[in-house]
C-alpha cells in the first residue's frame, strides 16, 4: 500500500471531473428565488435521460401519479423546487458511480440526508429564511468520497477497510493517511466546478460544522448523523461519527424534537428510493 505522502501527492495533482452540463446549468439557478418550468425545461433538453425520468418519477406511487405526460404536468405534480431538485440528483447518480463503494447505498444515503436536510431546515427556528441550496449540500456532502475513490483506487478501499477495521470515522482514517478528508477534498471539487460558495463551504465544514458559522454545514451535519443512526449509511463507519452537540441549539433545534424528526425523514426516504429507482431505469 502507498504511503501517506505518495497519496497526498497524487491529491495535489488531482484532475478533478468535470461537472455534468446538467449539473452546471442548474447550478446557475440554485440561488435563484424563482424557478420557472421553462428553464428546467431548457436544462433538461441537454440530456435525453434526465425529461423521460422525471416523467417516470411523476407517474410513481411514491408521487400518486399516473398519465403525467409533459414537464409541465411534472412540475405541477411534483412542485418547481421538487422537479428541479430531481433533475440535480439524477444527474448526479448517472455520472458519478463508486469504485470501492456501495452503489446503491452511498447514493440513497446521499439522497436520505439531502431529505433530512429540508425536513430540519423547515423545523429550525433559527434560520431567518430557507436555504436554496441546501438540499443540493446534503446530496452532495459526501461527493468527495468518490475523488478520492476514483483518484487513489484500491489505496482507499483500503483507507475504508482500515476504517472498519479501527472502528472509527472514515474521515479521521482518512485525516491518518492522507492529511486531508473527504469533506475537504469535495469542497475543493465543488470550488473547481464553480458552485455557490455556501454549498462548497457547507460540504467542506460538514464535519466541522461550527468552523465558519454556515447553516447549511449545520443542517448537513445534523442530517448526516440523523440517517446514520437509523442505518441509512453507506457502510463506512459512519455509525461512529459523532454530533456536535451544539449544532442542535445553533439551529434552533432540541433532541426532544428527534421523534418528529425521524417520521420526517422515513418519509423522506421514500422519496430517495423513488429518485434512486428512476435514476436506475
């Protein structure tokens, strides 16, 4: 196995993926407070897949749907935010597929958080407005995995088996070996890409999440730790990583909210394994 300075090197060097048109596109309208069914329109003309998919995902049980035949129909059964939302993850999952991971479980973790997200973001009383990139943070928090998945190979299936084997986070192995970690790493692609500076400091601190006073980073932590306790993780290690206690107060929040929480985010699931389902049809 390398070493950790020979890892380091080949991050220092990392050619970082190129974002998917779709995902570039719709990154323009993510701080955008109105979101047209035009311009969905328009951005999901850039790939064949995505409008059938979406369509497939309006007519699902999970939505109550059947005869939604237009992306306008589509909209209307699933709502602007919800459409647009849909289109970020499925362009996503049909472009990033893990080496050494669990397809289908790092995919509906990512996507179970990126719930989780709205469902804390619309119960935290201290934000004074909703967040538009913030269900974009939690499917996102974890993309740095797959660089470092890509970029290092069986050098970091073997980083996560040290992981399991320590029983401990994946991002302190992954701080031994490599003096970096995965938020970071996906902060900097998110850099590289040009998105919205509040969602590549949320994905970046989303392990640190009082570093730089971002909400977003707050909301992500707090949702990550919530799916993972209910075993809705990737297989990782995750179930050992820690919540920062006062990420509860800075939000606005209270543990004894968590039962509401957790129903919250059981529906939510269902969501996520109706967006994984289309993204694999």
């Amino acid at each position: 196995m390398a070493s950790g300075s020979e890892f380091v090197k080949r991050l220092d060097s990392v050619d970082f993926p190129a974002a998917p048109e779709v995902v570039m596109r719709l990154s323009r309208l993510l701080s955008e407070e109105w979101v047209t069914a035009e311009q969905l329109s328009e951005v999901m003309a850039l790939d064949a897949g995505i409008s059938s998919r979406v369509l497939r995902l309006a007519n699902s049980v999970y939505f109550r749907g059947q005869g939604v035949r237009s992306i306008d129909e589509a909209v209307l059964r699933v709502g602007i935010d919800g459409v647009r939302d849909v289109v970020f993850a499925l362009s996503l999952l049909r472009a990033f597929k893990p080496l050494h991971l669990n397809y289908k479980s790092f995919w509906r973790h990512s996507l179970a958080v990126a719930q989780t997200v709205l469902v804390l973001q619309q119960r935290a009383l201290n934000l004074p407005a909703p967040i538009p990139e913030a269900y974009s943070a939690g499917l996102l928090h974890d993309i740095g995995m797959l660089v470092l998945d890509r970029t290092l190979g069986a050098g970091y299936g073997g980083i996560l088996a040290d992981a399991r084997d320590k029983a401990q986070p994946l991002f302190v192995a992954e701080r031994a070996a490599l003096g970096t970690d995965h938020a970071d790493v996906g902060g900097r692609l998110l850099e590289v890409w040009r998105m919205p500076t509040v969602l590549a400091q949320a994905v970046a601190d989303h392990h640190n999440p009082l570093a730089n006073d971002n909400a977003a980073a707050q909301l992500v932590h707090l949702a990550d730790f919530i799916c993972n306790q209910h075993d809705i993780h990737h297989s990782t290690n995750s179930r050992f990583v820690a919540v920062v206690p006062e990420v509860w107060e800075e939000l606005g929040l209270s543990e004894t909210d968590l039962p509401g929480i957790v129903t919250d985010m059981y529906a939510g699931l269902a969501k996520a394994d109706a967006i994984l389902a289309a993204a694999a049809s």
